[in-house]
C-alpha cells in the first residue's frame, strides 16, 4: 500500500502583506501536487492537520480546498484528514458524514473513539486512526479524567482507549509537538510560539506501523524513521528556508513488520524565498546583474543603515525581475538591532514603538497600522524599557510571561 503524506497547508496565508492565494502561490502548489497524484495513483492522502491558516478561513482558500478534494475524489482516491491548531474542527467537520461516503474522511473534532477507516491490499487491511489536534483538557473532558494534566498523558490515554489489534498494520495521523526524550530541532520563524510547549514523547506512539504527523513546518521523523513530519508544502518564514526541501512524503508499506518505504516528492514553488545578504555594493550588483528573477526576497544590508534611497533602489531593482522584497534589514552595527536592544529610542529621538510604526509600514506596503497593531507595539516598547530589571532575573517570571502569551493570542483571534 501506499499513500501520500502532506500536512500544514496553511491555504489563505499571507506573508509580509502578501497574499498567496492571491500571488497563486498556493493555487499553482494545489494544481502541481494534483498533477503528482494522477501520476503516482496512491491508494490514499492523509493530510495532518492546519489546512486553513486560521479558524475562520476566507471565501478563496475555502474554494481552493474544496477545489483539491473534488479532484481527489473525481480519482477515486481517499482523502483522510484531521483538524489542526490552525483549523476550526467543526467547520472542517461539516458534511462529514456525507463526505465520507465519497470517501473523504474528516476528523475536525476529537472524541472518545477516534475515527478510524480501514483500506485493504494484497498483505490484508490497514487501520488509519485520525487524531485531531489533542490538549490535556479537551482529552481529561472526553475521557472522564481530570488526572490529565499534560499533552504526553493525554495522548497515551486516548491511545490506549481505542481497541487497536497491534498484530495488524495500523497507522496513526496527529497534530502534536512530538520529540524525543524531550529534544527536537530548530523551529522555524512561524512556529516559534511553540516552543516547548505541549511536547508528546515519540514513544507514546509504539506500536504503529507509521505516525504522520502534522505541526513542526520542517520534514523530519522523530525517534525512529517511521515517526515523520512532512513538513509544510511551502516556506512560510525566512527561516523556513534553511529547512530540506519542501514537499508531500511518499510512505510505500508492504506486510507487517516489514521496512516502510519514505521518499520526499519535492515540488517546486511558485516563487522561491531566498535571503541575499552582503555589503550594499555586493547585493546592488546582484540585483543589477538581473539575478533572483520572479522571488520573495529577504535583503540584509551589513555595511550600512537602510536609507529612503537605498530602500527605494532595492525595491525598484527587484521589482524589474518581478520579485518582492519582504524584508530589508540593515545588520550595520551601529544602527538598528544593537541600538534597539540597549537604549529606548533606535535613532536617538525615536522610540521603540516610532520604529516598529516604520517597519510595519516599509513590509505592508506603505499600510498604516491599525489601532491593534499599535497597541502591540507599545506593549513591545513597554517590555524593552524594562529591560535592564528584566535581565537581573534569573529567569522569566510566569506571571509575565503568561501576560505577553495572552495578549499575543487575543491579538491574533482578532485579526
């Protein structure tokens, strides 16, 4: 048997203000990995969660999903997907009944026993458990047990309540922070709020044939090779492209007990993200010399403070190759960063909250920040004047920290 491993489309995501739905970014991706499919005819496609970038997904991205999935029907191939952190389980989850009966299979909300579907080939059946997004309340309410106080119990325990036959090949699709014994690699820029929370042992999954996991954007298995992420389909922050290549996980399972085959299906993006850095004559002479052609561009000028002009120029510069620039930084040591972290201005008269205005302003393409944006950024200047008393603790006190987490999350549930 074989079947497709994808996770983390995060369709309807905007990056530095542009859209890519509306570049075709994530259209052109759909329309490439459909292709592949037709081409290597899996017997399924799991899809590990955050199919929507956020809860309440806008008109086109709704569209482009639905988009994908007809033609994965029109195949006849099953699709079986679970909700992510990202996603909304019970809008997911709607029609799911009727769904499966063209065998689109939908897990958006955890309960007691886990939606589960069998496929057959020639070694006999395959049981694929669907695991939404799982939080220790949420299994200690479904379990009846308030002793469930963390991620790592709360999946052992929603494991071990289902009837699993072990003797028979089994798979498991999650939505976790899975490491192991507590390490795990370098998260990229879009997934650093999470950090070390909600961390599920590789262990907890013993037992299954295969674990598709959706969360960490990078691809790699965690523990042994048969624990994998797939990764997201497309870098979705500058720091996402120091990661291996981006693309869905090819999984080919024969009889129990036996190697499972895992290939990476690299498809190539629409516009790659690349990041050029140098001395401003070095990256002027890249750009004239016409290199970096239709790009999301992160540009770093090291000798030197981003002028109006040299901003300008730049842009001007990518823009005639059709690319974008998303970010022009300055890592010129006396301005910038060094002076942002050690005094309250980062110009002399400007302060904190002037200079995150301005760079909002240079990446939104000439947008003024709404109230909300500059609520945050006064919020972020309040903690930076207090910085010197912040550095004579040993450590972040909770109470702070739970403060910036919260207002960082009410942000985001209003956008």
């Amino acid at each position: 048997m074989k079947f497709i491993h994808l996770a983390d489309l995060h369709l309807g995501k905007t990056i530095h203000g542009v859209s890519l739905i509306d570049n075709r970014d994530q259209l052109v991706w759909v329309e490439r990995f459909l292709t592949v499919v037709k081409e290597i005819r899996p017997d399924a496609i799991l899809i590990a969660g955050d199919v929507y970038d956020r809860s309440a997904p806008g008109g086109e991205a709704v569209e482009l999903f639905d988009h994908m999935l007809t033609e994965l029907e029109n195949d006849k191939i099953p699709v079986l997907l679970i909700a992510g952190n990202h996603d909304s389980g019970q809008r997911l989850s709607f029609a799911g009944d009727i769904l499966a009966k063209q065998n689109i299979y939908i897990a958006g909300k955890v309960e007691k026993e886990l939606v589960h579907v069998e496929l057959s080939d020639e070694f006999g059946k395959v049981t694929f458990y669907l695991m939404p997004y799982l939080f220790p309340a949420l299994a200690a309410e479904k379990l009846s047990d308030e002793s469930i106080k963390d991620y790592d119990t709360a999946i052992r325990r929603m494991i071990a309540e289902q009837d699993i036959d072990f003797s028979q090949r089994n798979v498991m699709i999650a939505h976790q922070n899975v490491v192991c014994n507590g390490k795990t690699v370098e998260f990229g820029g879009s997934e650093s709020m999470v950090g070390g929370v909600g961390q599920v042992d590789y262990s907890a999954f013993d037992g299954f044939d295969y674990v598709a996991l959706g969360h960490i954007h990078s691809s790699y298995h965690v523990g042994r090779k048969s624990v994998r992420y797939a990764g997201s389909p497309l870098c979705y922050h500058f720091d996402e492209i120091r990661q291996p290549q981006k693309g869905p996980v090819l999984v080919t399972m024969n009889e129990k007990g036996a190697p499972v085959s895992i290939k990476t299906i690299v498809i190539d993006p629409l516009h790659r993200m690349r990041e050029i850095k140098g001395s401003y004559d070095k990256v002027k002479k890249e750009l004239e010399d016409h290199r970096y052609a239709e790009e999301y561009l992160r540009v770093v000028i090291t000798d030197r403070r981003i002028s109006p002009e040299i901003s300008e120029l730049i842009r001007s510069l990518c823009k005639g190759r059709n690319s974008i620039v998303m970010e022009l930084v300055s890592e010129h040591r006396e301005h910038g960063i060094t002076e942002l972290a050690d005094g309250k201005s980062t110009d002399g008269n400007r302060t904190v909250e002037e200079y995150f205005e301005e760079l909002y302003i240079q990446r939104n393409h000439e947008t003024e920040p709404e109230e909300k944006d500059r609520s945050l950024f006064r919020f972020i200047g309040e903690q930076v004047r207090h910085a010197d008393e912040v550095k004579k603790k040993s450590e972040p006190d909770e109470k702070e920290v739970d403060k910036l987490l919260n207002y960082l999350l009410s942000q985001e549930e209003k956008v």
